[in-house]
C-alpha cells in the first residue's frame, strides 16, 4: 500500500474539516466494494498454494506422515491436518 500526501489529493478546506474530527493520525480509506479483487489476483500466489497443498496430500497419501509434512514444509502440524482433510 502507497501512501499520498492529503493536500496533493483533496483540496485545503476538505483537508481542514476532517482535521476538526482527527488530527495527525493515519488514516485508511478502503476501496468501494465493487473496486475490490479477489485475494491473490495479482500474484500466481493463490496457484503456488494449491499446488503445495496438493503435493502435501499426495505425499501423505504415499505414507510420509503428518509430523514429516510439518518439518519439510514448516508448517504446524494442525495446518498439515487441515490440508490433508479439505476437499
């Protein structure tokens, strides 16, 4: 997230009235809702997770145990469980 300077955005008597509500605090203004996208839209993120989540279930199904998954891929134990048991 990039931050702005308020006065390059709004205009000086808009930027005075929300200074009488907060005064030198940050601010977040979220997107509209329909400007929203879905999580990992932007990056092959979402992808490489559901190729890892893949690979943990066959290795699990090949015998390689829940402990093991834990340590190769450091993730906690009931991660490994709740990947192994989604569908």
């Amino acid at each position: 997230m990039s931050y702005k300077n308020i006065y390059d955005v709004l205009p000086k008597k808009l930027v005075e009235q929300i200074q009488e509500h907060i005064d030198g605090v940050k601010l977040y203004i979220p997107k509209k809702p329909n400007n929203r996208i879905a999580w990992g839209s932007n990056t092959d993120t979402k992808e490489l997770i559901f190729l890892r989540n893949q690979q943990i279930r066959s290795a699990y199904e090949s015998g390689i145990t829940i402990s093991e998954l834990s340590q190769i891929y450091f993730l906690a134990e009931k991660t490994i469980q709740k990947i192994i048991y989604s569908k």
